[in-house]
C-alpha cells in the first residue's frame, strides 16, 4: 500500500468531518477557538494512532464476537491516559475542552478505523491510516475553530486581529457552529468535484 | 494467522485479559501522573490567591466553612505578612450560573472590603457571561466595579433586584450568579475573620 | 436543586443536541424520517436513563469508594455498550419491524455522545440518584424533541428547491443552526 496515499487520504478525499460525516459532535462543540480545535485535534490523534495501532498488534487474539467491546475498551484506555496527561500538564487547555475529552472514546472515528481499518491491515499501514485521519481531523477542527474565532471574536489563536466592535457573537455560539460547517462542507463538496 | 474461534470461553477470558491489562496499564499511569494534577491544582489555586489579596508572606492552613443552608462549603485561606493577618481569600462557588457551576476566588482584606476576585472555572456563555471576570472590577464604572467595597455598606445585588451592581448587559443570571457566589464568600469571611485574627495574638 | 429548573433546563435551555452538541451523529443521520426518529428517540431514552442510573451506582460505590475514579471512561462506556446489546436483543423480539428499520444506528447508540455526556455530567453536577433520573429523562426529551423537530423540518425540506451545492448535509446544517438560535430564545426562561 502507497503510504503517502495512505497519510494523505485523511486529509482531503477522506476527511473524516467534511467527507465521511463522522466525529460530530466535537467538531461543532469544540471548535469556538483555534486553538481548542488544535488541542481536541491532536488528542483524538494520539488515540487514534495508539489503538489502531493496538488493534492492529492483537487483532488475531481477539474473538470475532467481542471484537467491538475490546476495540472500546482499548480506546477508552488512550483516552483516560490523555485525560491524565492534560490533566496534569495542560490543565487551562483541560479546562476549555472539558467534557469532550472523554467524549473522545465515542467519537465514531476512533472506534470505526479501528473497526474497519486497523482490524484488517498491518501494523504500519495502520499506524499510518490513524495519523492521517487524525491529523485531517485535527485540520478540519482548527479551520472551523480559526473561522469561528475570527469572525466571533476577532481573534485567532488569541491574537486579536480586529477590534471586538465588529464581530458577529453568533459565530462562536451554538448556531455559527452548525451554518458556517454546513457552509465548509457544501464548499469542500465543490472542490471535490472539481 | 486465523482469528480466535468465538467460543464462550475465548469471549470471557479475552474480555476479561483485555478489560484487566487496560485497568492495569491505567493505575500505572494515574500514579504517574497523580502529584503533577495535584500540582496543577494547588498552583492554579495559589496563582489565584496571589491576584486577589494584598502582598503575602505565607498562606495559614486552609479549611471549610459551612454557609448558607443548602449544606455547601466552601474553603477559606488565610494569609500572613510575618505575624499578621493581611487578608482572606475564599474559594467559592455558585451552581446558579447559566450553565450552572462557577467557580471564583474572592480576596478580602481585614476590613472587610473586596481586594480582588479571580473567576476559576465557569462555562458562560463567551462574549456575554464570560466578561464577569473584568465587568465587575471595571474602575472607571463605579456602579459595576466591586472592588474596594464592602459588601456590608451597599446593597449587593443586580440593579433589577433592587441593588447597587449594573449588571452585565443581556447577562444578568451570570451576574447574580457571580454575585451570589460573592456573597457566600463574605458570609464565610465574616463568619471567621476574628476567630482568624483572635488566634494570631 | 429544584427539579423544574432541571427539567426546562434540559429540555429547553441547554437542549442536549442543539446548545450542547451531543447526539449530533443520529441526529443527522436519523432525522431524514419522523417515524424512524421516534424509534430512535425510544431506544436512546431507554438506554440513557438506564445507563445514568447504573453508571451512577458503579461511580458512587465502586469508583469512589475506592479511588478508582480514573477508571470512569472505561466502565462508563462498557456499560453503555452492554446495556445498548441488551436493548439490540429486546427488540430484536420484541419489535423486528422497528429493529430493521434503525438498521445500523442501533449499535451506533453505543456511540452516542448524549449519553455518556449526560451520565458524566450527572456526576460532575454532584446530582443525587433522583436528580439524576430527572436529568435523564429531561434530556432523552430534549433529544427527541430536537430530532423530531429536525425530521419534520427535513421532510419539508427535500421538497424544496435547494441550490446543488447546499443538497443533503450542508443545508441540513444551516437548518439545524436556525432551529438552535430558536432555542437560545429560551435562556431567558430560567
């Protein structure tokens, strides 16, 4: 398999937010800031490459029957030990995600590479199948949070870029969260066919 | 390699390997990582403690107080300049907020006016609840600013309430929440401020 | 805490799906029926109260009383899942018709992010076992009032004329976002 191809995929053609529709829930409730979009980004990384690269090791130790229950165990496994790891060294950051972090454990896209992806393929193309999908992820959230933050607040990463007068408050609130996603997918649609 | 056959007993044992290898790695994990939270903790609260009270030499013991009646604490700080008490900080809370729990760390000095206040934790709405932090320490609008005042001589409360505080524009149940979490923190303060400075003679 | 201020709270003012985007997955993959979303909203219901009521019990007497509360992602989800098998075999005979007709959503269940959202948040609120029912349930109808609402809106919608390019999820987003700015309308009310 073409791991560049393999990488890349996350990115664009199988972006798991854009184009497969997976992973909601964090990417309209995280995504009022940059640099939350950032942090949410990279965590789910992490717990996407790590089980499926742990699926991808013990996937002939499992019977077929429970594989769903352990590949869900083993993921909520990486998302504790991120909980931890925030927790301890980046509590502002811990703080801001809140709730969402152990949400990670039911974010469709962990549990279904690990289902579809991880449980079928080796060690490497998995290991790289995780950072790709992550990683796009992780893109798709920081151009929504960096879309939001600046036309809600004027920020981006919290440098202010324009005065607060002008900004539309909608944008980092639950409604702006919905119309400006369903805007950058009706647009990455566009790209797609072109 | 073939998968394991999905017999009764292979399920258990599997579930049950995976399930205890998974708890174990985590206990491994959470003692790593067990004092740098407490860490994280105790320095945000102490960077908090700084802000709002008067120059400090060192923090006495910390304990709780009881206040009001719904059986809620809420913990007091008290701070020393070589033997003398400068002032207390009070960490409290309100679960009245829009989206329910705010946390603030209240300063006052021992005449009992706010020295400073630092919201903790809180999930207000941004760009509307969120401004509590500066709104109510705001100098040039006397009517908002909570600072230097004693929540004994004015009424503390939203203006809509009958008060003496302007409350935030199209905020005002964050605002009345931040208020009563102020008012707890002086009901606490008030309840043990001698029996702090009775004990330092 | 006033059980009132719990129940519109929670079906109205921090509507599960439409302020705290939780349960967005079925909601926009279930809501293109009305029939198939009050299934849905049936099974979610029963398997969120269930679940806030055991994940309860396992926090209060097993994860706290031996300071094992890191382990609560872990035995959160495992009981989620479990109790979603449950209600797969439940209506497996009971109701086959509704089974086929939620096809695939009804393991999805397990990952629905409203209920395990709304079984930590009964912790993190410090909610007794009553309050915590009550906050359950209150939820389970706010996430059926929104899908419901969202289907009916959907019915209607893929009879208009919608530009190409906003067809499907793109103009199903922008209508979910007015729907949720009716809904901020109701901040007002507690």
């Amino acid at each position: 398999m073409n791991q560049w191809k393999n990488f890349s995929k996350g990115f664009i053609k199988e972006n798991p937010v854009f184009v497969l529709l997976l992973g909601m829930c964090p990417t309209l409730g995280v995504t009022s800031s940059a640099i939350n979009g950032l942090g949410m980004g990279l965590a789910t990384t992490f717990v996407l490459l790590m089980s499926n690269i742990v699926v991808s090791l013990i996937k002939s130790l499992i019977p077929d029957k429970v594989r769903i229950p352990s590949f869900i165990v083993i993921i909520a496994s990486f998302v504790t030990v991120v909980q931890l790891v925030m927790q301890a060294y980046l509590p502002s950051l811990y703080q801001s995600l809140g709730l969402f972090i152990p949400l990670i454990v039911v974010n469709c896209i962990v549990l279904g590479r690990a289902e579809a992806f991880a449980s079928k393929n080796n060690l490497l193309t998995s290991a790289v199948d995780g950072l790709g999908i992550g990683l796009g992820f992780t893109f798709a959230l920081v151009l929504l949070g960096g879309i939001r933050e600046l036309l809600g607040s004027g920020k981006l990463f919290d440098i202010t870029i324009y005065s607060e007068n002008y900004v539309t408050l909608l944008f980092v609130l639950a409604p702006g969260a919905f119309i400006v996603l369903g805007y950058l997918i009706a647009i990455i649609n566009r790209i797609k066919k072109d | 390699m073939a998968k394991r056959e999905s017999t009764f007993i292979n399920m258990v044992v599997t579930l049950f390997a995976v399930t205890f290898i998974a708890a174990a790695a985590l206990g491994f994990v959470h003692d790593l990582t067990k004092d740098a939270i407490e860490l994280a903790k105790m320095k945000a609260e102490n960077e908090a403690i700084e802000k709002v009270l008067p120059a400090f030499e060192e923090l006495g013991e910390s304990w709780k107080v009881p206040v009001g009646e719904t059986g809620d604490s809420l913990e007091i700080f008290p701070a020393y300049q070589g033997d003398e008490m400068v002032g207390i900080a009070v960490k409290t809370f309100t679960n009245n907020g829009f989206s329910g729990y705010i946390s603030i760390m209240a300063g006052f000095d021992t005449s009992g006016k706010i020295y400073g206040y630092e919201v903790l934790e809180h999930e207000e709405t941004p760009g509307l609840g969120s401004k509590m932090n500066e709104w109510f320490r705001n100098t040039e609008k006397p009517n908002q600013n909570v600072i230097g005042k004693n929540p004994e001589d004015f009424r503390f409360e939203v203006t809509k309430d009958g008060g003496d505080i302007d409350a935030i524009t199209a905020s005002t149940i964050t605002s009345r929440a931040f208020i009563d979490a102020l008012v707890r923190a002086f009901e606490a303060y008030k309840g043990n401020v001698n029996a702090i400075s009775g004990a330092t003679e | 805490m006033n059980y009132l201020v719990i129940i519109i709270g929670a079906i109205l003012v921090n509507n599960i799906v439409l302020m705290q985007f939780l349960g967005i997955c079925p909601f926009l993959g279930v809501s293109k029926r009305l029939s198939t979303a009050i299934g849905m909203t049936g099974a979610v219901a029963f398997v969120m109260v269930l679940a806030t009521i055991v994940t309860y019990l396992i926090q209060t007497f097993i994860l706290d009383a031996f300071g094992l509360a890191y382990l609560q992602t872990i035995a959160f989800i495992l009981v989620i899942a479990s109790l979603v098998q449950l209600v797969e075999i439940i209506l497996k005979k009971v109701s086959p018709a509704l089974y086929q007709a939620l096809g695939i959503f009804l393991p999805l269940i397990t990952t629905n992010c409203a209920i395990l959202g709304v079984a930590i948040l009964t912790i993190q609120k410090e909610f007794n076992l009553v309050e915590g029912v009550i906050f359950a349930v209150s939820h389970a109808i706010g996430f059926g009032l929104a899908l419901m609402i969202f289907a009916g809106i959907r019915e209607h919608l893929d009879l208009q004329d919608v530009p190409k390019g906003l067809k499907g999820t793109p103009i199903a987003l922008i209508s979910a976002g007015i729907l949720a700015m009716a809904f901020m309308g109701f901040s007002g009310l507690v």
